[in-house]
C-alpha cells in the first residue's frame, strides 16, 4: 500500500489517482459546461492574499466587479480554520471570475498573467494553480485528485499502457511543489 501513498517532500502522493488523469485548461470547454471558477470556494492562506492583492487592478480591467464606488472591493473573508476566501457573485462564481465574448469562462488573474507575460502561478492563489489536483489536510497532507474533478470537460482518464503523468499534471506539479517533488513522484511511478 506504501507504494501507492509515498510520502514525498512530506506530503503524502495517491499514485494512482495522480497517473489516472488527464488535463487540459481550454476556456471554450467552460463555455459549455460549469467551470471551476464556479463550482468550488476558493481558501488560501493568509500569505497568499497579500500576492493576490498586488494584481487586483490588473484583474479589474477583465472583472469589473472588483471594483465598486470607485475603489477596489474587499473580496477576502477569514474562514472559520483560519484561512481566507474569495467571495462569489449571486451565482456562486469566484469574483475574479469574468466571461469573454464567446462566454468562455476565465480567470480575470489568469487572463492578466498571460496579458502581461506573467506565469499565472504568479498571480493565482496556490488551490486554483493545483487544481485538478487537490490537497487534503492529514498527517501529511495528502495529494490526490480533486473528488469531482472528472465532471469536467477539461479532465479525461488519462490512458496509457505504461504508468506515467499526464505532461499538463507534471506541470502543476512542477510549479506548485518544485523539481524535486516531480522527480520523487515520477520515481515512484516508475517502480510502483
């Protein structure tokens, strides 16, 4: 069982949930269907407001919703677990949430980012750089695939004959938790 739940940089890994999905961000396929800006809330910790906050009036110019009475709103709420939340509009969408012409879905973060020639991981709170993948609390924390994450358009089963990530899942991985991390997770693949 340990093969499948290595512990990696202090977290614990689900192997086979990591290797079973396959991911790719596309906004027109939000058009369609929900969008992860509207289905989940959004909590971080209390230091990643403080990076969010810096790219709120590039955000604005996508989402003019941050913006009321001429002055940025307070979008942030503590949570009971001491964490902060992003407040949603009357439709349950994340207020850094806009639709394009098309009505695709977008992040107003992730659409600055790429604007302005940013990594998004930059400008987006750690829970929405991870996602499809999701980290449990434990001890360890545990890393897995988000419960609902195949009622997405954007998240297929990842068919391979031999074990291995998917290249966009890698990539999350990469920048979210780092090259070490990536490197003891695709070693653990290779001999689960």
């Amino acid at each position: 069982m340990s093969r499948l739940f290595p512990i990696i940089e202090n977290i614990k890994v689900d192997l086979k949930s990591l290797i079973s999905i396959k991911h790719t961000c596309d906004p027109e396929i939000c058009s369609e269907k929900g969008s992860c800006c509207s289905e989940y809330e959004v909590c971080m910790e209390k230091r990643e407001v403080d990076k969010i906050v810096t790219h709120i009036p590039e955000a604005a110019k996508f989402a003019p919703q941050l913006i009321a009475n001429g002055t940025y709103r307070n979008i942030f709420e503590e949570t009971d677990d001491n964490l902060v939340s992003i407040d949603t509009d009357e439709e349950n969408q994340c207020l850094f949430a806009w639709r394009n012409g098309k009505g695709e879905a977008l992040c107003s973060l992730h659409s600055h980012a790429l604007k302005n020639n940013l990594s998004f991981y930059d400008t987006k709170p750690e829970s929405c750089c991870l996602w499809p993948l999701a980290i449990y609390d434990g001890s360890p924390k545990i890393l897995t695939v988000q419960d609902d994450a195949f009622n997405f358009d954007c998240n297929k089963r990842h068919k391979s004959e031999k074990a291995r990530l998917d290249p966009e899942i890698s990539s999350i991985i990469n920048n979210v938790y780092g090259t070490k991390m990536l490197t003891g997770i695709n070693h653990a693949i290779s001999i689960m």
